[in-house]
C-alpha cells in the first residue's frame, strides 16, 4: 500500500513544510452504495485515480459519523487528496442515510490549505441540490456531475474561481491564496505602490495615507504629514504590504550607496524589462532614455560610490533620466541593493552609544533621533571611538 498520511483539521500555511501552490490534478465524487460500499461515480479527468488506488483509502474518505462535515486531507506518495465528507439523514434512502464525498487531488509536495473553502462551499452546494432535486441519488449523477466537475477543474485552474448553477441553487468557487504575514515596518522604511490601489471600501486609515505614499515618503514623515498615529500607519503600511499593493524601499538619499545584484544581467537580454525601466526611469514620457545610458548608471553603483558621485559623473537629467526613480527601480526589480552603514560604538563616550551597536543602520539612526543623515555622519566621524561598517 502506499505511503499515507492523513488529517482532518485545517492547517497552519506558515508551519506546513510543503508550503508551495500547485494547480488541482484531478476532481472526483465519490458515494456510499448500499450494495458496492464506497465507489467513485465520476471524475475529471477519467480514471486519474484507480479502483485499486480509491479501495486502499476508502475508509478515510467515506467516513465515520465524527468525521462528517470536517476536511480532511490523505496524503500519499504521489498525491494529496482533501475533501469533505458529508451525510444526508433521511428515511427515504438505503439504510435511512446519504453519504458522499467530493474531493479535489493535488501533488503529494503541495500545499492544499486555500483549496479547504473551496471544498467546502462546493460540497454544501451538492447537499443543496440534493436535498431540493436528489440531485446525487437519483441514480443519474455520474452523468450529471460531469460536465460540473470539469468546469470546475478547468476555471479554478486558470481563473481562480467558478461560479455553478443547477435549477435555483448557485455558488461562486474562489482560491483565496494564504500569503505568510509580512514583516513589521519600522520608521525609516519607504513605501511605495506596485499596483494601483483597488477600488474597494478602504478603511479610514488606508484613505488617510494612501495620498503621501509616493515612493520617497518614509513611514515616520507620513505619519507627520497624514496627522495618523505612527503606529496605525505601520498597521496600515503592513496590511498593504500583505495584499501585493505596496513593496518597500530604503530611504533615498544623495548619499546613499548602492551595489549591482547578479540579477542586472537579466535587464540586457530582457527586452520587456527594458521597455518597463526606460519609462519607469524617464523625467518625461514624450522622450525616453538611451537604454545605453540607464544601464551604464545601473551598472556604475559600486561599494563606496554614492548616488551624488553618479550624478556629478553621468548628469542624469542632461540624458532624460530621473535618478530618484531608476534607483527605486532598480530596487524593486532587484537589480542593485542599498549598501548600509552600521555604526558601531568602541566605547562608551558618545551621545549615540545606545544606537551604536552595530544593529541600527544610519537611516534607522536619524528616525529615531531626528537628525539628518549629513549631521549623524558629520559627528560620527568627528568621534574616533566609532567605527562605520558597510554591508
């Protein structure tokens, strides 16, 4: 028999080794016969799991009474299988009861815990079409249930959702992907929007904030500047975050460092990735940049050379190019990465000791204490007993 697991609670996204998505291989409807047992009376596509195969499991998917109206999850060598069993009480059946099961199969490796609510929306769906019509039991459902369950493979997979209706019953399917929740936003983070903010009822906060996110913007400043409790604008920040609106860069700054990632070698071959940057990076769209020139600043950022020295070397604005927006860019796309100092404290004379540890990094530093970042490194490097490191 093949390797198996199995479960029948939901499970934690953030704690499941197999925390990858995969698309739902197969989709079958499996019964209760008062004479056969448990058999599989239509799947799409056709024979995906075997006699043999359904038979070894069986008992893990037609379930006992205490399991009824629960997901349940069979893991096995090649595949994952998750339903939901569910048991119709009524006189006119076979042994005064109805028991069914629908069940989606996925790679064993996957993660299967968006597809619960869709099992289990789609099973209450069968139960409402058989308790108004005997929809299932009928003897016809194999024949009835096929054209359902391909519709439902084939749009779940492509579109993420399904709507069905059978006679007055309907319901709409749809995979709500789990993302993992983002890390805390600190005060000197920058956000900056991805996508355009969806026109949904936003909480007052988001509506609040929203209007002094521009990509420059650090979290304390929009804090100041949407008169919104430093701490909300976090929670606000983050929950954007979460939904894809929003990414974060660092803090720009004339004096900042960057580096080249090994990922620049893509935005030479990439031609659409190309055509994205130049009008990213352009002070106006009715003339675009050199690619030539936009590649050349990318691939000067090195240890030690600050945006300022680029600019004083390439003038950006004389070759059409807004340098504020090819490093938010380049950050974005991955293609070169802010190079950090991290001060740190050889003894304890300085006013900063307690910021000197070697954990904060300079824009962290001036948030916290409100100096600029040309007045901290000024005095920073007027004490002797404090070291700079980059990274």
């Amino acid at each position: 028999m093949a390797k198996m697991g199995y479960s029948c609670h939901n499970t934690d996204p953030n704690s499941d080794p197999n925390n990858q998505e995969g698309p739902i291989r197969c989709i079958f409807f499996c019964e209760f016969h008062p004479t056969a047992g448990p058999i599989i009376s239509c799947q799409e596509p056709e024979q995906y799991i075997s006699k043999e195969l359904f038979d070894s499991i069986s008992v893990y998917i037609i379930t006992k009474a205490e399991l009824q109206r629960s997901t349940i999850t069979v893991t096995l060598s090649d595949y994952k299988i998750l339903g939901f069993p569910v048991r119709i009480d009524d006189k006119k059946y076979p042994r005064n009861a109805y028991h069914f099961n629908l069940c989606l199969v996925c790679d064993s490796n996957v993660r299967t815990v968006h597809y619960e609510p869709v099992v289990m929306k789609l099973s209450d769906y069968l139960m409402a079409t058989e308790i108004e019509s005997s929809f299932l039991s009928d003897g016809g459902a194999a024949t009835k249930l096929a054209p359902i369950l391909k519709q439902v493979i084939q749009e779940l997979n492509t579109k993420g959702e399904c709507a069905l209706t059978e006679g007055p019953t309907a319901t709409h399917l749809k995979v709500v992907h789990i993302r993992s929740d983002p890390s805390p936003v600190a005060d000197h983070q920058v956000p900056v929007f991805i996508k355009q903010l969806p026109n949904q009822q936003w909480d007052l906060t988001t509506q609040q904030v929203a209007p002094y996110i521009d990509g420059f913007n650090h979290v304390a400043r929009i804090a100041l500047l949407s008169d919104v409790e430093n701490n909300l604008v976090k929670a606000c920040v983050q929950n954007l975050v979460y939904y894809g609106v929003v990414a974060l860069v660092p803090l720009f700054q004339y004096g900042n460092v960057y580096c080249t990632t090994p990922l620049l070698k893509a935005l030479a071959h990439d031609v659409n990735l190309q055509n994205k940057c130049l009008k990213y990076v352009a002070v106006s769209q009715r003339q675009l940049p050199n690619f030539r020139d936009v590649f050349r600043m990318f691939a000067a950022m090195t240890r030690g050379t600050t945006i300022r020295d680029l600019c004083l070397r390439f003038n950006p604005s004389n070759l059409r190019v807004n340098e504020r927006k090819l490093v938010q860019f380049g950050v974005l796309e991955g293609l070169i990465r802010r190079v950090h100092k991290y001060p740190i404290l050889l003894s304890e004379s300085a006013d900063l000791q307690k910021s000197l540890s070697g954990a904060a990094n300079l824009d962290e530093i001036c948030c916290a204490t409100g100096v600029t970042a040309q007045q901290l490194e000024d005095q920073l490097e007027r004490d002797h007993n404090v070291v700079l490191l980059w990274k």
